[in-house]
C-alpha cells in the first residue's frame, strides 16, 4: 500500500511543479509586454498621422477639357519663325572709302595751218585782287586700320573735364581686342595726357555694330594744349593700329 502512494506522490508533486513553471513563464511574458508596450506608447506619444484630404482630386487625375485650352495664333507663329529665319542686317561702316573714277583723257583738237603760223595773242592784265585765305582742313575725325574704325563723334566741356565721344567698330572677320591702358592720348606739345575711357567693350566681335563710349581728360592737364591725338593698338597681336589726330581743344 504504501509503495502505491509514493508514485503517485512523485506525479502530484512534478505535475505541480511543471504547472507552476507555466504559470510563472505565462506571467512573465505579460508583464513584458506590458512594459514594450507602455515604452512603445511614450515613443510614439510625438508621431502623427498623415493628414489626406479625400475629397481634393488629385492634380495628375484633372482631366481638362480639350475646348477650354487656348490655341496659338498662326500669324504670330509665322512672324517669329520668320523673324528667327531672317538674316541679321550689315552693320554700316563708319569709314567708307571714296569710289575711284577713272580719268578719261581730253581728246586734243588740231589746228589748221593758218591758226598754228599765227601769232599768239598776248595776255591781257587782270587788276590784282586779294586772294581770300585757303581755310585750314578740319581736323581727321574717322581712323581705320584695315576692317577696324575709330571715330570722334564730338568734344565737349564739363565742369573741369574735356569729354570725348568715340565709336569703335570691327568690319574684319575676326575678333579684336583691345587694351585701353595703352591708349595714347598726346596733345600738340607731344605732352602725354592722362585720360579715362568709360563705356568700350574690350573686345569687338567679328563684323559687329558701332560700340559707343567716352574718354574724360581733366582740363587742368590740358593748359597750352591747343588740338588733341589719340592712337591705340588692338592686344597682344598689335595688327589694327587705329588713331584720329588734331581733334581741337574746347575753349
């Protein structure tokens, strides 16, 4: 009787003991996941949700109707291909050389023999009248060297300066370059004068338009000075050496 109850004993005894191991495994992983979840919460207290408005359409899924899209102009696309097509226009030289004209000699008349024996007559005297003085050529406003033109459009005083108003314009197939430092300004003296350009690009495109600009000269450097010569190279290749010689001084 008593080797029965041992058995059983054993059982009762291990099947408790399995239980309570159950037990205790089941209440730890709820209470582990009761922690991750409380740790999770207090992550994600900050983070929201996306706000979407459902009942805006999307702005790929517009569908515009085909007779509410402007249609373009057909003369005004014309125009502009036209315009786009059209050649650009040939800028006019400043400097223009004057056509040559051939000299067509004077057919020389023959004299009958009766006029070539006769005497000739002699000269009648004119009374003396003063000759009126032979004006001074104006001073050379254009300079071109080659396809390369300078021009002084106009001298003028302002304030304690003397403004000179150039142009430069490049009719040659290349670009030239030009380095306005070594300009040479001298007066009628031979004195060299200091001057400052304003407005000149530093280079001049091939075949391009006039470029305008000014050369200011203070007046105090210009005492005794009575005409003006300017004289630039273009750099480095110095090939066009264009200059323009007795501009006169304003009073």
């Amino acid at each position: 009787m008593r080797r029965s109850l041992r058995p059983a004993r054993d059982f009762t005894s291990s099947f408790l003991g399995e239980v309570g191991w159950l037990v205790a495994f089941f209440f730890t992983a709820v209470v582990s996941g009761c922690v991750g979840y409380l740790f999770g919460q207090r992550a994600l207290s900050g983070v929201s949700s996306p706000v979407t408005e459902t009942s805006t359409p999307s702005a790929s899924r517009v569908i515009r109707d085909p007779r509410t899209v402007p249609l373009l102009n057909e003369a005004e696309v014309i125009a502009a291909a036209e315009a786009l097509l059209r050649p650009p226009s040939t800028p006019t030289p400043l400097f223009t050389p004057p056509p040559v004209v051939p000299l067509t000699p004077t057919p020389v008349r023959s004299l009958s023999p009766e006029l070539a024996s006769a005497p000739s007559p002699l000269p009648t005297p004119q009374p003396a009248s003063p000759s009126p003085p032979t004006p001074s050529p104006p001073p050379l406003q254009v300079a071109a060297s080659g396809q390369v033109a300078m021009q002084v459009l106009s001298v003028r005083r302002e304030g304690g300066q003397v403004v000179l108003n150039v142009a430069l314009q490049n009719n040659s197939p290349e670009t030239v370059r030009f380095l306005y430092s070594f300009l040479n300004v001298t007066d009628d003296n031979g004195r060299p004068i200091d001057a400052l350009i304003q407005g000149l690009p530093g280079e001049l495109p091939p075949n391009s338009q006039v470029f305008q600009g000014t050369i200011r000269i203070p007046a105090s450097s210009l005492a005794g000075s009575r005409s003006l010569s300017l004289s630039l190279a273009d750099y480095p290749s110095r090939r066009h050496q264009v200059g323009v010689s007795g501009i006169p001084v304003p009073p």
